[in-house]
C-alpha cells in the first residue's frame, strides 16, 4: 500500500502493481469458500471486477491526474474488506 504513494518511481510503482495483483488467488479462493456450490458465479464475480477497472482507459479517462493518495486509500480499503471477509469466514469454519 505504500509503494502506491511512490508511484512516479518506476520500480515502486511496479511493485505495488504486482504485489496488489498478487491478492487475486486469494481473493478466489476466499470467493470460492463463500460460493461453494458455484465456483463459477465467484470467478465471473471478480472478472467483472476486473473489467469495471479496465473500463477507465478503454474510455480514456486519464487516471494519471488522479492523486497518488487516493491509489493507496482504493489498496487500503481493498485490504480491510478482504482481510474482514477473511475473518468473518475463519469464524464460519
């Protein structure tokens, strides 16, 4: 989450890339705890996700000018949700 507030610097900037797409495996498989039954509809689910970020530069919208900060704020609030859907499924088992 920090590395985001270094974006301008090449080498942290790709490494918060890559660690924040490194929560996807986990992020499926706690979508797969949930959805047991249909494993499908939880890897439709975070496609869909994924596709709704994408949507920004297929439209051109410039994030460029979006500040630094707010980056770090998106991977924090992503952290706390998944890191509390964690916790309330630990409880479930």
């Amino acid at each position: 989450m920090a590395l985001f507030l270094l974006a301008a610097v090449p080498v942290a900037g790709v490494g918060a890339v890559l660690l924040f797409n490194m929560t996807m495996p986990i992020t499926l498989w706690a979508m797969a705890k949930v959805f047991p039954a249909a494993k499908g509809f939880a890897f439709g689910t975070l496609t869909f996700a994924l596709f709704i970020g994408f949507l920004p530069v297929y439209l051109g919208v410039d994030i460029a000018a979006i500040s630094d900060w707010l980056f770090a704020a998106i991977a924090g609030g992503t952290l706390v949700i998944l890191l509390l859907g964690l916790h309330k499924m630990r409880k479930k088992l």
